[in-house]
C-alpha cells in the first residue's frame, strides 16, 4: 500500500505538476477557457504575476499602503480580529489540563480598525511571563464585503477570469491584514482560491490533495483561546459539548530541538516529495486549486504590515473530489486499520467551511 | 476494501453522474466553457440531440442514407475491413489450443468500398458448419481522413466546441460502417471521444473509471483470426512471439445458459450499480469521457446498415488520471495480491491507444 501511494505522489507529480517545487508562472491572466482548461479542471496551481492586467491596476496597491488612508476610510468600521498568543490560530497547541495536542481557534473580537491597526502593530509573542499577543485582522466569513465596504471600490469585486470560467461569482471575498509573526497550519479549504496580495509578501507551501496521508489528518479535541484584556492573559478553554476536529499534525517548520521527533513521527511528510513553495508577492495573485494542503507565513511590508485578498468560489465536487474521499478512506501506512474512521467528507480534515459554518453561513 | 470502493463507486454517482442509468441530455450544443465546466473538467458524459446546430446540418445526414452515392463517391477507395466469424473483434474468445480464453482481433483486409459494402451487407454469424462471416468497416487509425477522404465535404472536420474547448484538433477521426451483428466488448480509451451517429443507432453501455475493478481486468494471450476467402473459414492464430492484453473479462449480455456462471464469477459487475445505458440516434453526439469503460452494440437503418463517426481528442494526463492509475494499482477484492500486477498504465486495460500503437503511430 506504501508504494501504491508513493507512485501516485510521483506520478501526479511526474504527469502534471511537476517534479521541482516550482508551480506555473503566468505574466499576463489566463483567459477563461485557459484557465480551465489547463489549472482549474486539472487542480493545478500557478501563479500571475503582477502586470499592469493584474491585480498592479487596483488603486488598492497604492492606496492600502497609506495606513492613514486606511484608518480615514474604515473610520467607522468595526472589524474581526483574532487573537493569540503566539500567532497561530487554527492549530495544533498543547492542550493545558493534559500533554496531548488540542485544535485551537483565536479569541476573536470585534474592534474599532483603528484599535485593529494599533493590536496588529503592537503585536509582539507572548513570553509566557505574562503580556504579548499576536493580533490579526481576518475573518473567513467574506469579511471583505461585511467589514471593509469603504474600501470596495479599491478592488475589483471579483477576479474576472476566474468568474466567467467557474461561472458565478465568488462566493465570499476576505481580507487579511497581519504581519509576519501570524502563521496559518496547513488545512484545505473546499473552495476554489484565488489569492492576491496587496502589500508585503506571502509565503506558502502547498501539497495536493493526493498527498494526504502525508499530512496525518487527526482529530483533535476543539478549543479556543480567551484573552482578557485586564489581565493581559489567554485562557485555552476547551469546547464544551466536546468537538473533534480532524487537522493536519504536521509542521513544516518544527524548531531546531523538536526536529527530530517530527521526523520521526512524519516520515511521509518529511521524507516525501517536498512540497511546492510560492512566494505571493504584492500585486500578484495564486490560483490555489480546492482541496489542496496550504501553510502559508508571511513578511511585512516597510511599515511591517501584510494585506491580502482571497476570492472563494465554489468548487465541483465531481469525480476528482470522490476519488479524494476514496484515497483518504484508506488506511494511512503503518497505521491500525482504525484510522479508517476517515472514511467520510465528515470527518475531512482541515475543512474550513465545515469548521467555519456556524459563522460563515 | 471492498466498502471503500462501493462508497466511490457510489459517491461519484451521487455526486455527479447521477444514480438513474440516463446521462444528461443537452438540446443545444454547449459554448466551449460550459462543456469544459460541466463536463470535460469533470470526467462526464453527455448526450447532445440532434438539432439543426449539430451533426444534422451535416450533408452526410442526408447523402450518406443512400448507399448509391456512398459507392458512387468512394468508388476508387480502399477501406479497411474487420472481418470476425461472429461480428465480435478485440474481444475475449476461448483459444483454439485450450480451454481458456485469449484476446481476438479481427482479420483486417484492405477492399475497394463496393466489396466492403458487398460483405457487411452479406454478413451472417459464421455458424461452425463452414461459413459465414461478419464484416465491420472501421479502423481506429484515423481512418476516415485516411480512407475516406472523398466524403470529407459531408461532415465538420471537427467539433468546433470541443476544439474550442481543447484548444486542439481532433487526434483521429474514424468512421464506422456496419450493421447489428458487430458488438464491441467494454474497453476504455485514452482519449475524449465525440461520437457521431450518422445513420442507424449505436447503443452504449458505460461505466466511469472508479469502477475498474467491476471490469476483472485481467491479462488474455492475443491472438488474431486469419480469414481464407478459399474455404471461408477462419482460423485463430496466437501471436508469436507471445503478447498479454489486459482486457475486461465481462460479458454485460451473457447468453442464459452462461448467466448464472457469469455473475458468480463477476460478481462487483453485476451486482454493482447498473451502467449508463445511451442509445444515440442519427444526428445525435455522445461525449464519451476519456478512461471511461464503453460497450457498444447497433442497430441498422432500413438498408442495414450504421454509420457513425467519432472524434479522439487528446487528453490530459492530469490528477483524474494519476487518480485513476492508483486506484487501479490496488488489489481487486477477494483476489490474491498477485492481480495488482495492474500497477502501471503499460498494464492498463482496454487501451485502445495502446493496443493499436503498431498502426496508429
């Protein structure tokens, strides 16, 4: 079964996506019959450089890097920003009544987007002696169009291309605004994905679906982060009714003393082929295909912040998405047979819009 | 194992195919977009009906219904010509040496268009007491703009939205000239197929890709027939040097006295989801997906005869077909592990492509 599997990480690789960790660059947009026909019908990602077709025409990429135009703008916004300690929101953190890892969501609260602004500047890790937190203004409930409307007309509402060839609308349009302490674990989401970045970079690893068992999809115990503002301490309550949520264990960048552990623990992760790096830098835009694994960083700009855009739009779910939840009902190697309780979408890992329902929708 | 695979072949149903034995039927042709969306992006078939925008503007419609002007156009062509003593070809048939079975192909001879005509018209079951023959003109090596250039004015040299769509020509385009004794076995292709009734009905039995394992693909010894026009008989002679074809062992038609063998001995087959049943009438088009198993059986016009033409495009050797070739590497259920000798697509079933490289490339 091990090399069943590793022949098809070869060959997806081997046929169609190649064999470096390079993805397909474009310089000029795709027309919609390309885009199809070559990326969103073979789940192929690739990237469009910034050109004066792309997102390099929005007002957005000169006008967002003026945080006074920002905060003039969204005067009387009120936007979601997530809270935690350390930057990582949905992931794997150790569970505080036990040694064994919990999933853990930010505190989010709901801000002035000045008072936003002020957090994601004075973001700075907690030390674990009391103060810090990591502030990130996002949502994945089409935020952009909810929380930012002042801002709409500095972008386009959707990508063009990629509406005529799916043919509708995005689903739902979020903002992203960070700096490089915040890190996204690898997840999939069941949307197709064009993400465009507006200022400062963005850095993702990506592995396709056929790679899944490489990314020990399990479920753990759901909590959430609670921060006090007089305190200035975060509380990791678990869930109760209990929740479990399958996620991916992997981390593609364990610390120096953890590494070794890691690789053990991984094998398939870190002995596999490696995944596909992309660095999204202001003005372009990633087609990340749905049902792909993305970890994504990334590096402010001079005034230390990032600011992306991602456009979801529905995916098919079609022959290719069966033959995903056949692969991820079958047992990873080297594992008991009762892994297999992944046999079902219910059970999917890292499903952002199962995990976001109750607010998304 | 077992379950797994009914819950795809169940869920790719559910999902996309639907779970009646009908495929969609379209009454306009679709743009290049939406045939790629709905369809070629997803692996699905469909049915487009006559119509004055498809195969009925063609002048073949009507010119083609007269045998005299077939004749009268072709009269210095040489076709080729299938000839088998009960109209099945590339088809499982117990080898003459023993009691198993081996893959026949038929005796291909080069005629003049009358004599062809001349023996698909006088074609009769031979009936094992001397006699008899079943003529098929047809030859899946582009054969149509090779042999038949001469009606080339009567019909589009392409499908202009799958070209579109694909953004290619047409590989091959092949013409089918015969009558309700030829019957083609399931086999798949590796190519997007538009299939063209002219006159006549073809009558298609087909089952997507994630139900290999319900074909028992399994390697036969080929063999080919040698007709004598002398003493009309036919001899079936093994390829020497040796060869395997790894061909679909079921019968969808058994007779009564080899049914009840038939489906204890294929039991995923028969006992599975029953396959998508497409007759396509004169002016009709199937879009018969690439990879997917296809059984075809015809039924006359009022002189006899059915003339069909079909379009191999390329197609993409994608994640769909990494996919498929894993699934297909796993071992069928209840067989010993011995039968995942299937690994590779050098081991594919039914592959047209493949099998007829000698004379196609």
């Amino acid at each position: 079964m091990t090399s069943n599997l590793q022949n098809l990480w070869s060959e997806v690789r081997e046929l169609t996506l190649g064999t470096t960790s390079q993805i397909d660059r474009l310089h000029t947009p795709p027309t919609p019959l390309q885009f199809l026909r070559h990326y969103l019908s073979q789940n192929k990602p690739f990237i469009l450089s910034a050109s004066v077709a792309t997102t390099l025409q929005w007002p957005a990429t000169t006008l967002w890097s003026s945080t006074s135009y920002l905060l003039h703008r969204l005067s009387s916004s009120t936007v979601s920003l997530h809270l935690t300690p350390t930057g990582n929101a949905d992931s794997l953190t150790l569970n505080p009544s036990s040694t064994s890892l919990c999933f853990a969501s930010a505190h989010v609260q709901k801000t002035s987007f000045s008072d936003a602004i002020d957090a994601i500047n004075g973001s700075c890790k907690h030390n674990g002696l009391g103060g810090g937190f990591v502030a990130y203004a996002q949502q994945q409930n089409d935020c952009f169009r909810e929380e930012y409307g002042e801002l709409s007309g500095d972008i386009d509402s959707d990508v063009s291309w990629a509406t005529e060839a799916i043919g509708g609308l995005p689903d739902a349009v979020n903002l992203w605004i960070g700096n490089e302490l915040s890190e996204t674990s690898f997840h999939k989401d069941h949307y197709e994905n064009l993400y465009a970045v507006v200022t400062g970079e963005k850095h993702f690893l990506l592995l396709p679906p056929t790679d899944v068992h490489r990314m020990y999809v399990r479920k753990y115990p759901a909590a959430h982060y609670i921060y006090s503002e007089e305190t200035g301490e975060f509380k990791l309550e678990m869930e109760n009714p209990p929740r479990n949520v399958p996620w991916c264990s992997v981390n593609p960048y364990p610390s120096p003393e953890n590494k070794e552990k890691e690789m053990s623990e991984f094998p398939l992760y870190h002995n596999g082929p490696k995944p596909f790096e992309v660095t999204v830098k202001a003005g372009e835009i990633l087609y990340l295909p749905s049902m792909w694994f993305h970890h994504v960083r990334q590096t402010p700009d001079s005034r230390g912040l990032t600011i992306a855009v991602n456009y979801w739009y529905d995916m098919q779910f079609d022959i290719k998405y069966a033959y995903f939840n056949f692969l991820q009902s079958l047992p990873a190697p080297h594992e008991p047979t009762s892994h297999s309780h992944l046999t079902n979408e219910n059970a999917s890992d890292g499903d952002q819009k199962h995990i976001e329902e109750s607010t998304f929708l």
